[in-house]
C-alpha cells in the first residue's frame, strides 16, 4: 500500500539546502556581485581580456539566435571532437525556452602557446519563469589561430540539464517540464505538477507565481551532477528542490529535480505526494528563514501532499506507528539534524511533524497553520504567539494526538 514508507526517502533537500550542500548551484550566485576587471593583470593586455569577452557574447548571441552556424564559428576548426560535441550541445538546446542567455567574464589568464584561460558567469533566464537570471560557473581554454580566439576546450563548471543530451520541452497549465526522457513521460510529469500546483494554490495563496518547474534528467547520476552533490547522495531519494539563495526571500529560480531512478519506482500516489512536496518547498520558500525549524516545513509540506489523500495516518505513517505500538512514542518534535540524509528513524521523523501540523489544522484550521509557518521566532514563541499556547503543552497534546490516531 503506498504511503509514507514508499516516499519517505525524498526530503531530505531541505536540510541539505539549510547545511549549504548545493554550493555548486548557489555559490555562482555570489558571483554576480560587482567585481573588479581580474583578468587585466600586470602585463596581460586588455584587449585579451576583450577578445575573449567578444567571444563569449557572439557564443550567447547564436544561443539565444536559434544559429548554429554563427555558435560554431566560436569554436576552434583544428578542434574535432570538441566541435562536434559543441555541436550536439547547441542542438540539445533547441528546446530550452530562453528568455535571456548570457556570459559574465570574470578572469582570464595566459595558458601558453597562444591560448587563454577563461572563467565565466553563465546567466540564462527560462521564459515565463524567472524573474532573474539563473547562474552557474563555467571555464574555458581559448586558442588563437589566424590573429583569432576560438573556443578550444570546456574546462568544466556547473553541470546543466543539456550537457546530458538533447532537453525536451514539456509545459503544462501551471508549469514547465524540461527532460531528457520521452515525450510521454515529460507530460505525464507536466499533468502530475499541474495537480501538485492547485493543491499547494488552495493553501499558500501569495508569494509565488504558481507556477513550477521540474528538470527530469535521465539517471540518478546525472542528477547528482546538477545538483553539485557526490554521486550516490540521492540514490533513493525521488526529487529535489534547488533554490539559488538559501531562505531566499529573493531566490530567482526553484527548480524541482527529479530522480527518475527512484520516482519512476512510485505509485501514481507516491509519485503525486512526492511532486506536491516538492511544489510547497517552492511556494514557500519566500516565507521560509533560518528560524524556521524543519519540522515545520517538512511537517507542513508533507500535510499539503496528503490533505486530500482520504488516507489515514495509520497508512501514511506505518514505521511511527510501529514506534507507538511497541511502546517507543516520541517524546519530542525532531530536530534539524533529525532530517539529515543518514539520520536514523528519518521516516519518523517526517511522519512525526506531518502530524503534529495535522494536528494543528485540524484543531485550529488551515489558516492558523499557514500563520505559524510565516511568523517569525523560535517554537514557543510561534505556538504562543498564534495558538495562544506554549510548547510544552503543545508537546502534551501532540503526544496524545499520536496515540489516538496511531493505536
């Protein structure tokens, strides 16, 4: 029977975000604050520095252009392979709805034998989605040929969906699917985030566009790759979501990866659970801080999934209630490190905050937990503040609620 025990292995990108794992998606947003010309060293002559950039923007120019043509003449002639892969990227774009695409040069430096080594801001916004510019580093190794600098080499950077393959463009009512599986698949994940955004719409109303978009690479692998993570991270875990700013009030971008190796093991309600998580992490990640404890916003996150599941707590939570029968009730709310990937009991500890925030909807309304989640301070102080009882006493119920609904 689906439930908690077939999606519990999900979650853990809020804590890993909260600990700063994402450092290669979010890092390159610091990037962007204004910086010195720190390629123009001693000896090194501007127009180098120029030549390169001049590269760069006819690189971006033939991106955004839909030219494959003008993209190539960018890359070295004497270079082969490197061209033909630099071909199969440009086609592997073809489908990425770009509203900007752009390079920031930040340094370059002599490399010998004619050739400049380059370090770039990649900004690109997709088209209906971000606000601001998405960002990733990457590095390159230019060749002159010919009084010309030409593209030679890619020195690696912030991985992206097209590096894999060719990226298939999917849109639904309320989102954007960008995948490298078959176009089937893609759209049976669009019509999975189209009913994940109307659930999380019904309760979280401002904050966000209500919209979403999910990034479905093609292997566990990869996935690790875009996120920036060691491989192996993620294995059971079946989506993810990325913010470019931490509690980011003013995070441009969320992106919700999916793991195809796990999701794809899913029911048709696993699977719907997982996404309208996912989608809740997006639509509040504005009103979400550093104070926010994450039994709160994976408690709540999980109570958006199975609000209208008409499934029981006995079958969204069968390892707590095994806990509860055999007399090992928690005494206490989990705290952050209890959500860590390798934390033990992590099942219980999402099944333990989903009902507490179960709890508080059912016995102050949806309203009154959407409150508690946005205001501001530690537990005690939110539980007085917005339901005019202190934590300890919460605990008190809490821990009654669970024996009543889990025996």
């Amino acid at each position: 029977m689906p439930g908690a025990a077939e999606t519990r292995r999900r979650h853990p990108a809020r804590t890993l975000l909260a600990l700063g794992v994402l450092v290669a998606l979010a890092a390159a947003a610091w990037l962007a604050l204004p910086v010195g010309p720190r390629g123009a060293r001693s000896g090194e002559p501007d127009r180098d520095r120029a030549a390169v950039a001049e590269v760069l923007r006819h690189r971006a120019d033939a991106v955004l252009d839909r030219d494959r043509q003008a993209y190539l003449r960018q890359i070295d002639l004497e270079r082969k392979a490197f061209r033909a892969a630099e071909d199969r990227r440009f086609t592997n774009l073809r489908e990425v709805p770009l509203a900007s695409f752009g390079y920031r040069l930040l340094d370059t430096e002599p490399a010998g034998d004619g050739r400049t080594r380059a370090t770039a801001e990649l900004r690109y916004r997709l088209r209906g989605h971000d606000d601001r510019p998405v960002t990733g580093a990457e590095e390159f190794l230019l060749t002159e040929r010919a009084g010309r600098l030409r593209i030679s080499a890619d020195r690696g950077g912030t991985a992206q969906l097209w590096d894999f393959g060719p990226v298939r463009a999917v849109r639904g009512e309320h989102g954007l699917v960008l995948g490298l599986g078959d176009r089937g698949t893609l759209a049976a994940r669009a019509a999975e985030a189209d009913r994940a955004v109307s659930a999380v719409r019904q309760v979280w109303h401002d904050g966000w566009d209500g919209t979403v978009v999910l990034l479905v690479p093609g292997t566990s692998r990869q996935m690790t790759a875009l996120l920036g993570v060691p491989e192996g991270t993620y294995r059971d875990i079946a989506a993810v979501t990325t913010a470019e700013l931490r509690h980011g009030s003013a995070a441009p971008a969320d992106r919700v990866v999916v793991n195809p190796d796990a999701f794809d093991r899913l029911s048709a309600f696993g699977r719907q659970a997982v996404l309208t998580h996912e989608t809740t992490h997006v639509a509040t990640r504005r009103g979400t801080g550093p104070a926010t404890p994450l039994w709160l916003s994976e408690g709540f996150a999980d109570w958006v999934a199975y609000r209208d599941s008409g499934r029981s707590p006995r079958e969204i939570a069968p390892e707590l209630r095994r806990d509860v029968l055999a007399g090992r009730a928690p005494g206490r709310l989990p705290a952050d490190a209890d959500f860590a990937p390798d934390a033990a009991g992590l099942a219980q500890s999402y099944q333990t905050a989903w009902l507490a925030c179960r709890l508080i909807a059912e016995e102050y309304g949806q309203d009154r937990l959407v409150e508690l989640y946005r205001t501001p301070g530690d537990t005690d102080a939110r539980t007085r503040r917005v339901l005019g009882t202190g934590y300890d006493d919460f605990l008190r119920r809490w821990r009654d609620y669970l024996e009543r609904e889990l025996r």
